[in-house]
C-alpha cells in the first residue's frame, strides 16, 4: 500500500515546514535565552516537530515526554474525552516549560494538559503549536507560537495519524474524506 495514494493533496510541503521550524526555532532561542526552558513534547504526533524544533534551538533546553489520549481508533473526531496515558519524568515546579503539540483543534486537549501542568507551579508555562485549526476551537487558549494556521481537514504526515499510519511523511498532507467516512 502507498500511504500517498490515500491523500487528496499536499498542504504543506516539507521545505515549508522546516523553514518554519527553523523560524520559530531562533524566536523561542531568542525569548528565552539563558532560562533552560524545559519541552514538553505531547506524544505522538508532536515527537517530528519537537525533534525539529529542538534543533533548530541554539539555547540550553530540556526535553520531555507526555502522552495524553484524544482521539481513539480510526476516528477523527475528538471525544472531548482526556487522560494522562504517560507522565513526565521531570519536576517543573518553578522551570520554564514550554508545551510543544503537533494541532490544536477543539483546544480540549491542550486545555486539559494547561490545567495539569500549572498545579505544579511552572515559572512559565507557554504553548507552541506546529498547527493551528482555529474554525474548530471549543476552549479558548493562548497559543504563544504557531507554524501555521489551516484550514478545518483532517490532516496526516511529520507526526500526526489516522488510525496510527502516515506520520512517517515528511510533509502535512490532506486525508481523502473517503477514507474516514
Ligand atoms: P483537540 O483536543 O480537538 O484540540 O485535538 C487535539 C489532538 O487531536 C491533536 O493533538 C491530534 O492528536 C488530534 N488531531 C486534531 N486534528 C487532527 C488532524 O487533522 N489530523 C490528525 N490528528 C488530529
């Protein structure tokens, strides 16, 4: 099976997406200098973009790793439904944590994760979104850095998945509907 005969077309090719990542790279090197923020990577579909993005940082920088469920199986619609699957290792009380996600969509997840991880008392608590598809947005929620704001498709490839496939592609592609409906 080829994964590209599934997609209706390309919306952002990979040239586009590393010239980005390498802009908001030197932003986020810039604003925080010497703090030694900590990325917060939201598993899977943000591993592509944090691996990116943290090289595209010339500054000191952690990284780390959540998990949190959203959608389940093929589906394409968030069930509104949220939980910690996978927590971090480190202890943010009083770090800079800068949260690095793949898409906001609704903003239930990404609401979900803010509410959490300010319990813990960050210095700063800041999100960096690669997409951004505001049509659908439910919560509202401060985005501090966006790769790029699309339009309301179901998009796969550079991390994000349907049914757990496509994001080996090195760009963002858009999913024929007749592959979900
Ligand atoms: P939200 O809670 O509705 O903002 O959904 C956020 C999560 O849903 C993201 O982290 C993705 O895992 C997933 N998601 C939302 N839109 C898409 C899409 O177009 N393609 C693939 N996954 C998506």
């Amino acid at each position: 099976m080829r994964l590209e005969d599934n997609l209706a077309k390309i919306l952002i090719p990979s040239d586009r997406l590393q010239a980005r990542i390498y802009e908001l790279g030197a932003q986020v090197s810039r604003d925080y200098g010497d703090l030694r923020p900590l990325l917060v990577c939201v598993l899977k579909g943000g591993v592509m973009f944090l691996s990116d993005l943290s090289r595209a940082m010339n500054i000191p920088h952690e990284l780390d790793f959540m998990a949190i469920s959203s959608y389940g199986g093929k589906r394409v619609e968030s069930s509104g439904v949220v939980r910690i699957i996978l927590d971090l290792t480190s202890n943010i009380e009083n770090r800079h944590v800068l949260v690095v996600e793949d898409i906001v969509d609704t903003g239930h997840t990404l609401n979900y994760m803010v509410d959490i991880l300010n319990t813990r008392n960050p210095a700063s608590l800041k999100i960096c979104a690669l997409l951004n598809k505001p049509a659908r947005r439910d919560k509202d929620i401060q985005l501090d850095y966006v790769g790029f704001d699309i339009p309301n498709e179901f998009v796969v490839g550079y991390g994000l998945d349907f049914d757990e496939l496509y994001r080996n592609l090195p760009y963002i592609g858009v999913l024929k509907p007749e592959m979900y409906s």
